[in-house]
C-alpha cells in the first residue's frame, strides 16, 4: 500500500475532506500490518500589512507563521489524535504551491492528498488552482478529494 503520505491542509472544507480521505486509508493500511507515516502540512503567507508594520521582526513574524499555522492544522491533526494515529505536522512560510512542492522534493511520499478545491477560489479559477497545479507538477500519485 503506502508507506507515507503527504495531506496539504488549508483548513477550507474540501482539504477536511481530503484529511478524512487520508485518515481512512491511513486506517485501512494499519488494518493490514502497514504502519505508513503521515506529515499534515500547511503554508503560511505572511499578509502585507504586517510586513509593512515598522518594527515588525524576524520573531514577530515566525510567531505569526507558527500560530496561524497551528490553528490551520487542529482540526485536521485533532481527527488522527482521536483515531490514535501518530501524525508529523509541518508548518512552513510561503505559497502553498512551493511548500508542497518541496515537501515532495524532500520526504518522496508515495501519495499527496489534498482537497481539489481551498480557500482560493476565486483566484484558482483565474490562474489554475493550488491542487491542479501540484497535479500537473508531482511524479508521485495525487488524491484530489471534491
């Protein structure tokens, strides 16, 4: 089956599916003797207001990447806690696109599931989304959950 997979996670309601998605498989693997690992990440972009605060620094904004990114991933991390399944959250700065692609770069998951569509609707449909994107992009398998 799968000995790692890679859940980008949002927080919008299609990448909760997708972590539903994972978790399922994740339970069905462990029902067979597998143990595959789990990474749940998500992407932090920093807003340009507080870029342009003065004084705003380095600890200033980690601490908004980490908290943000933390609040992104609960729920997501709250439902394999409550299925007793180990995950790896990971928590990076910049666009999600990038992250995900050097996630896979670096830790070669054997599947990314994500959500088809997140939180940037409108500009998915202008530009292409994040998910047909990393579709488009990855040499492993992609999961696109509705």
């Amino acid at each position: 089956m799968f000995r790692s997979v890679l859940v980008p996670v949002d927080g919008s309601e299609p990448s909760l599916r997708a972590v539903g998605f994972a978790l399922d498989l994740v339970r069905g693997a462990l029902s067979c003797g597998e143990h595959p690992t789990v990474a749940l990440l998500t992407a932090v972009a920093i807003p340009q207001a507080l870029v342009l605060v003065a004084g705003t620094g380095e600890e200033t904004i980690d601490d908004y990447v980490q908290t943000t990114g933390r609040e992104t991933l609960a729920p997501a991390n709250a439902l394999f806690v409550e299925a007793g399944i180990d995950v790896t959250l990971k928590i990076v700065l910049g666009p999600a696109f990038d992250a995900i692609l050097h996630e896979v770069k670096a830790t070669s998951p054997d599947v990314v599931i994500m959500g088809k569509r997140g939180l940037g609707e409108l500009r998915g449909l202008l530009l292409g989304s994040v998910s047909d994107r990393v579709s488009h992009h990855l040499q492993v398998p992609v999961v696109l959950v509705p």
